[in-house]
C-alpha cells in the first residue's frame, strides 16, 4: 500500500483523497469560465460523457439558444427581408451545434501530464450533447415580429419573453399616441377603416369583423383559450374577400397569411396540410376560396378552431408533438354553407359586389391595399395597438361595462379582441356569428336569385319558359347580360352551357311545392309558387315550369 501522506506531507488523508478526485475530474473535462463571453474545456477522450454534461452546463449562457420542440434551435438573423430583418429558428445538426460550440469555446485535448491545443470535439461528443437532457435551456414557442400584449395591457417589444416563451424582433418604431384613450383608438378605427372603404362590406358590423381579424393575433397572449374563425361571405367572385384577409394579416403579422385550398371535406388531407402549417409556426392561415356553394364541415377545422389539443408526427421520423392550436383562421367563399357545428364557432362579414365603385369612373385610392400597408406598416400596425393598449389599460370595472353579448367557447376572446372593438367602435361582434339555419338563408337566397332571374328575363314566366331562354342569352350575347352571367355561374358554378341547363333544372327540380318569397320591381314582396312538368319538344329540351303568384295572407 503506498502512503499518500508522503507524496502530500501537509495534508491529511482525507484532503489528499479529495485533492486526487479533483486533479483526475480536471483531467477527465475542466470548465474555466473566461468572463462570462469565452470558456475553455479540456476533453478526456475516454470520459465523453463528463465532457457533455460540461458543455450542457454552458448551453444557457450562449445567446439565442433555446428547446424548440424537444430539439436545440438556434435563433439566426435573415437580413434584408422586406422592409426589416427576419429571423429565424434553425435546428442544429451535429455540424452546426460544433460551429456554434467553438464561436464560444475553446476545446483542449488531456494528453499525459500536458494539453493539446486546436483540438476538434469528436462527432460522438457533439451528439451525445445535441441528444441529452436540454431541460435547462428555455423553451421556444414561437418568433414575432410583433410585440407581446399581456392582459395588464403591459408590451414586450424585444428579445425573449420568459411568460410566453416567444422571441420578439421589432425592427420599425410603433406610431403610438402618448395616451391611448377612447378618442385616439377612434382615430384609430377611422385610419385602419381607411384602408377599405372601398371594399364593398356590407354593413359597419362587417368591418367590425374585419377589425376583430387584425386585433386578434395582436392579443392572443392578453385571452385564453382560442378566436372565432372569420368567414369572408360573398355571392360572387371578384368582390374583394382574399384582398380583405390579406390586408388584415399585412397589418398584424407584417405579411401574408398563408393561403390554402381544400374542395372537398378530405379529413386526412385537412389534417396532413394544417400539420405542416403548425410545425412551420403560421399564426395567421385562411381557407382561400371554397367550393362555390359547398358545405364547410370538418372535424378537423374544428378542432383547430375550439381544440386544446392538436398532435402532430414529424415527417421524417416518430416524434409526436402536441400542440395548442392557438391558430388564427379564415375563410372565403361564395355561398358556403356552414355544416354541423362549425356554424357556430364562426364571425360572418358580408361582402355585396353590387357595392363596389365604378372604378372606371372614380379610380381606386389604393391600387394595392398590402404594398400600401407593408410601406407604411409602422403606421397601422401602431392603430392596431392602440385600440388594444387602450381598453386593456382601462380599470376592471370600466372595462366590464362594455362586454359584448356572451360567445360559447370564446368568453375570453370576447372579454379582451370582444370588449375592445365594442369600445373603439360600438359594435358587438359576436352578433355576427353564424346561425345554425345558415344553410337554409343561402338556399332560401339561391332560390329567390333564381326566381328573379326567370321574372327578369324570360317572356310570360307565369305561363311557362324554358332553362334554354335563361342561358342562351349569355350565350348568344356576351354584351349587356354581364349580370346574368355571373348569376348563372354563381348558381351552378360553370359557364360551361353543356352542363348549365341541367344544374339550373337541378335546382328549380329541389323548390317543387316551396313558396319563394320576391320583391318585384314595385318594391312588395310576393310569394311564388313552382310547379314542374316534362316538357319536350323538338325546338327546346329541359322541363316546363309554371310560376304562380301567390299572395299573401293579411294579418288577422
């Protein structure tokens, strides 16, 4: 047994133990903290293991690296991307994790009683520090561009915020007012309703809708729980609905919102598709042009829309992540039915093309609303933030005095985006919600265009006409009968005249026996009745309709 007391003659046992555990640590991997900006790790090849939980240990302290999804990203910044820097969140490999450990780091080699300089970490040290325990990096979940409103009406306009684990970036100075009071989130209102006072919105509940879309990415960390979807609704193309959405997202997000397509009610591909909007981080997404005439119903939409979870597969690999689908979504469409219970969960504005200026004559003040916005997006984006900065600064029990009428699902949303635009505006938005009878008022609309259409343009209607009359106007003069077209296309989805005969007859075929309610030329309302009989001759094909005018019952 060799006495170590003789090797160190002025310690003890017990502190030459302690001194030789430490000396044979310091080998294995030694950490030296050189001022809190460069660090220095000596790496024994044979421990790699000590060597990781070292580096691990450092990862904290490294700016802009965070978990993202169970793995380490690194925050990176993209410069010259549209009117400020973008940044993004790049996972690292085992290449990029070494490049960003030596930008920090200096590794040494233990070699015998000496170090060896220049020494490059092994690939199995990379990985073994890539794919171990990152608990105590923060969390990443998600990068703005916008700041954070927390419901104390407090902002967050820079770098990492620990509540909601977002990076802010904010490369524009926000136009905000000194103080922002009930008069200034007016002025507010009326600079942002600039934009689209030419856009044919029906009526002022519509633009309401319109602002509830820009405010409520802007505070989705001021409620819980999830927003309404807002459905851009128009009885034909060309009004402006895609214009609308976009012009919402340019003020909110400072860019587009992802577009999609869907014709038909595919769950799988529903699914598939918002999955790779969800790993991508989309804040801001709108089904873009829907079926004419089809019926929204999807699980999926749903539960993207009311769902506290949503999980996900990476392609690529078995991971599962669960999300909080806290998703911003619209649609537009023209004459969509809303099926099951997705009616609910929506905010419809109405858009009428017969609203739309004559351009020819008066010209359009923005020819392009989004590159007006993104040129001045400071300006807007600080409207947007006043109104919300505004109302949430107000005390509780003032704030309380302006509540909107009570929202199933979105009672918070309706407190703070709700209570916000009810106070700036003085409109209720949540009375824009779709009714479970929706599909009967867009069929009940569809049969009276209809029927107006036949009174309009076909000779003696209440004795007979023919399909044929309808369409070979169109067909036979392109001039003059623009509105009839975009009717016809706008009932049966196609100018294509092989097929507009039969869905037109398709559908007089569903309103046999039904009293249709038209307003003649004279103002009165009137009921008409159909009634359907085979009808061929060699001259015309299709069926005969008798149209009877039914009036209606006084009042007793």
């Amino acid at each position: 047994m060799v006495n170590l007391s003789e090797f160190f003659p002025s310690m003890n046992a017990e502190e030459v133990l302690t001194s030789v555990k430490e000396s044979r640590e310091q080998k294995e991997s030694k950490a030296i903290d050189l001022g809190g900006q460069k660090w220095a790790i000596s790496i024994d090849p044979t421990n790699l293991h000590k060597a990781a939980q070292h580096i691990r240990s450092i990862l904290p302290q490294l700016p802009n690296l965070f978990v993202k999804f169970g793995r380490l990203h690194k925050i990176v910044k993209i410069p010259n991307v549209g009117i400020q820097n973008k940044y993004e969140a790049i996972e690292l490999d085992d290449a990029l994790l070494l490049e960003v450990l030596q930008e920090y780091i200096k590794f040494t080699k233990s070699k015998g009683n000496g170090e060896e300089s220049g020494f490059i970490p092994p690939v199995e040290l990379i990985r073994m520090v890539r794919k171990g325990e990152l608990n105590n990096l923060a969390p990443l979940t998600k990068i703005l561009n916008t700041p954070i409103i927390h419901t104390d009406g407090s902002i967050h306009n820079k770098g990492y915020d620990k509540t909601t684990g977002k990076f802010v970036y904010l490369d524009v100075k926000l136009d905000l007012p000194d103080i922002a009071d009930q008069a200034e989130a007016k002025k507010a209102v009326s600079k942002l309703y600039e934009l689209i006072d030419q856009m044919p919105l029906v009526t002022a509940r519509d633009r309401a809708v319109w602002l509830a879309n820009i405010l409520t990415p802007l505070a989705m960390d001021a409620y819980r729980g999830h927003a309404p979807l807002f459905y851009y609704r128009s009885s034909s193309a060309g009004s402006g609905k895609t214009q609308l959405t976009q012009a919402a997202a340019q003020i909110a997000q400072g860019k587009p919102m992802k577009e999609i397509h869907f014709t038909r009610n595919n769950d799988v591909e529903i699914e598939k598709l918002f999955a790779s909007l969800l790993l991508a981080d989309h804040t801001m997404v709108v089904v873009d042009n829907a079926g004419n005439g089809s019926t929204i119903d999807s699980p999926i939409l749903d539960s993207l829309v009311t769902g506290s979870c949503f999980t996900v597969r990476r392609l690529g690999g078995n991971q599962i992540i669960d999300f909080n689908p806290r998703m911003v979504l619209s649609l537009t469409a023209n004459n969509a039915d809303l099926g099951g219970d997705t009616a609910r969960r929506v905010l419809i504005a109405d858009l009428d093309s017969a609203l739309m200026p004559d351009v020819s004559k008066d010209g359009y003040k923005l020819k392009d609303i989004c590159e007006h916005i993104e040129n001045n997006w400071a300006e807007y984006l600080g409207a947007a933030i006043t109104i919300l900065l505004g109302y949430l600064c107000l005390p509780k029990d003032e704030r309380d005095t302006f509540k909107i009428t009570p929202y199933g699902s979105f009672e918070s949303w309706g407190e703070v985006v709700g209570g916000a635009i009810l106070w700036a505006t003085g409109e209720d938005v949540s009375k824009a919600v779709a009714k479970r009878d929706h599909r009967a008022d867009i069929t009940a609309q569809k049969e009276s265009t209809l029927l107006s259409t036949v009174l309009k343009y076909c000779d003696n209607p209440t004795e007979k006409f023919f399909i044929n009359e309808i369409t070979k106007l169109v067909k036979d003069n392109t001039d003059g009968y623009e509105e009839l077209a975009d009717i016809i296309t706008n009932l049966t989805g196609t100018l294509d005249f092989r097929y507009t005969g039969v869905r037109l007859c398709n559908v007089l075929r569903t309103m046999c026996g039904k009293k249709i309610p038209i307003i003649d030329e004279n103002g009165i309302e009137k009921l008409y009745s159909i009634v359907l009989t085979p009808h061929s001759t060699n001259n015309s094909r299709g069926w005969r309709l008798m149209v009877e005018d039914i009036p209606q019952k006084k009042e007793e």
